[in-house]
C-alpha cells in the first residue's frame, strides 16, 4: 500500500513538473502584436506560429482592392505643381460661375461648374455665407502675380528702377516670391477645376479668421460633390502648400477616397503613378 502511494505521488510530480514545462515555454513565446494605426496600442498573444525563414511562400494577390479603378491619364486627375506645369497656351474649356456665388467674376472647368453650384448651395443652406474668392487664373495673370511679388520683395531690398530686374540680387527676390505666390504653370487655377473659398465677411485668405464652421460643412461633405482640400496645413511637407481655403475639383470616386482616408492629392497620385516623385 505504501509503495502504491509512494508510486502516485512521484508520477503526480512528473505530471505537475512536464504542465510546468509546457507553461514557461508558452509564456516565453508571448510577443507584443502593434495593431495598425493606433500608437501605442498592442496585445499579448502567443498564437503566433514561426515558420523556416528560407521556406518560399507564396502570397495570393489580395481579393479587394480598395482604390478606385480609374485613369489617373485623365485631364480631370492632372498634377500641376512647380515639377509638372502647364504650358502658358493652356486653357480648360470653361463656364462662368453663377454671379451670386462669387464677388467678382469667375470661370471654371465646365466639368467642375454645376458640382461647385450645387455644393456651394447646399453649403448656404446649411446656414453659411460661402463665396469663390478666386477659380480660373489664366498663365499670363499668374505670371503677373508672380512677378509683382517679386518686385515688392526686390523693392524691400533696395532694388528699384526699371531695371532693377537685371541685378543679380533679383534672383533671390524670385527665389522668395515662390514661396509666396506659384510660379506660373505651377498653380491649379490654370487648370480650371480649382477654387478658393471664403465667408463673406473674409475676403483675404487669413484662414484663422474665416468662419472655421464653413470650413467643417466643406470638409464633410465636399466629396459628395467631387471636390477635395487640395492643400491642408498638415499636409504641407507633401503638397509644399498651406492653403485650406482651396479646394480641387476631381469627381466623386477620388475625392471620396481621398477624404475619408484623410490623405493628400500627391498620395493619392503617387498610387497610381509610380514614377511621380513628390517636389
């Protein structure tokens, strides 16, 4: 009887001591999984399994593709910008916009018309005062633009006189002016399917002092309509631009992506362009 007990209580401990085994070993394994998207958020797991690292494995093209199927060669996706620039006989076919929806007269890309009317009036009436402070910029008009920035600038610098141009201080004034004012060819205006907006009580483009609720409604549902923020502030490292004001006409499919991914139009292009290089 005494060795039967003596027997039960050592296979016991070997049942115990091998459970014990098997924990620590499990335990060990347990590794820190980062689940996309959320800083600092992770879970223990130890179902992971671990596999010969020299094993070929091969991995089926995914079921869904969540972009849009289109044609970034289309006129409507164009990217204009200071290394892809529009050539100064370039002019979009174009409509004027409806007079009540702007202070002075304006022209858009007839594909991007009756979207900017209908947006800009479903923007009044959800109770805002949302006008078009600037649409098409013909190449000569931004080139005037460019040019009388960057005779302010050479002027605050002491360069005067009609030749003051021909110094070789000039150059830095140009050089400061594009930081201000796109060169011309550079600027979406001249494409046609662009517009800056504003409140009525805000006609110079201080983005802090504009009704931030106008820009919200836009926001929420500028995509709707085929629009997109073309130049968000936290954005401005990819787009080289701090315009919140300006929005960019591209269709509905695109913009909705775009919105509701919170990204850029240089990262949306880039997807479907794999020679583009951000500027």
């Amino acid at each position: 009887m005494r060795r039967n007990k003596l027997a039960w209580i050592l296979l016991t401990a070997v049942l115990c001591l091998a459970l014990y085994s098997v924990v620590v070993m499990r335990s060990d394994s347990r590794v820190s999984v980062i689940l996309g998207g959320t800083d600092g958020a992770f879970i223990q797991s130890n179902g992971l399994t671990y596999v010969d690292p020299n094993a070929v494995v091969e991995t089926p093209e995914p079921t869904v593709d969540i972009w849009p199927d289109i044609d970034i060669t289309q006129p409507i996706y164009t990217m204009v910008n200071g290394d892809n620039l529009l050539s100064a006989p370039f002019e979009p076919e174009s409509e004027r916009i409806d007079s009540q929806y702007c202070f002075t007269a304006n022209l858009i890309d007839v594909r991007a018309k009756q979207p900017l009317e209908e947006m800009l009036q479903a923007c009044r009436d959800a109770g805002h005062t949302v006008y078009v402070l600037a649409a098409y910029r013909s190449y000569s008009w931004q080139n005037n633009l460019y040019n009388s920035m960057a005779s302010q600038i050479a002027y605050g610098m002491g360069l005067t006189g009609e030749k003051a141009y021909l110094d070789p201080e000039y150059q830095k004034a140009a050089d400061e002016a594009a930081r201000y004012v796109m060169k011309p060819g550079a600027s979406e205006h001249q494409l046609g399917m662009a517009v800056d907006l504003a409140d009525k009580n805000y006609r110079k483009l201080i983005y802090q002092n504009m009704d931030q609720d106008m820009f919200e409604w836009l926001d929420a549902h500028c995509a709707e309509y085929g629009f997109i923020k073309r130049y968000p502030t936290r954005k401005l490292l990819l787009t080289g631009w701090d315009e919140p004001w300006h929005y960019r006409y591209v269709g509905v499919d695109a913009a909705t992506f775009i919105m509701e991914h919170g990204i850029c139009f240089e990262e949306f292009y880039a997807h479907y362009d794999p020679d583009f290089t951000y500027g």
